[in-house]
C-alpha cells in the first residue's frame, strides 16, 4: 500500500446571488452610521429637539441598552450575510435591513 496524494478540491466561484447580496449587506451597513447621524440631526432640528438639547427639560431618555442590542443585532446579521449561503444570507440580509430601520426609528424617536 502506498499513500497517493489526492488532488487539490478546486472551490467555485460564488454565485451571482451570493455577490449581489454581499454587496447590498455591504452597502447598507456602510450607509447606515450616515443615516442614523442624519436622523439625529433631523431629530435636534424640530422645536421639542432643540428644547431637549438646549435645556433638558421633559426629555424622555434615550434606551441605550436596547439600542446597543439592536446594533449587535445589526452587525450580527450583517455578519451572517457575508458568510452564510445564500439560502441563509437573504433572510439575514432582510433581517440587517429591518434592524436597520428599527435602529433609524429609534433614533427619530428620542430627541
């Protein structure tokens, strides 16, 4: 018996699907720290805003607790978008998405 080395498993390349929602799980996590400053912006613009930033009175506080979960959430599905397979990757892509928005509402939410 001799020991013959097996040849070199060749990988594929990945699927269109698998790239393109890499590059919108991509796209939309580097957009979202833009959009939630945005909305922070938006918020301090309206009168009740500026009252809370200037005086801070009868301001609710912002759940910060909750947030930073939605945001390891955010990150946690944008991970698995990037390396699950595709079956996966959409729903996790749909799920970054969602928590993306749930994060931008929050932030409109609280001034």
């Amino acid at each position: 018996m001799s020991w013959k080395p097996q040849p070199a498993a060749v990988s594929e390349p990945p699927s269109k699907d698998a790239v393109r929602i890499r590059t919108r799980a991509g796209i939309t996590a580097v957009l979202f720290l833009p959009v939630l400053f945005a909305a922070k912006i938006l918020v301090l613009s309206t009168d009740k805003g500026g009252r809370c930033f200037v005086n801070d009175i009868g301001c609710a506080p912002f759940p910060a607790t909750a947030f930073g979960a939605l945001l390891v959430a955010v990150v946690l599905a944008l991970v698995a978008a990037m390396a699950a397979p595709v079956r996966v990757a959409r729903g996790a892509l749909r799920a970054q998405l969602l928590l993306e928005v749930a994060g931008v509402l929050v932030v409109l939410a609280y001034p």
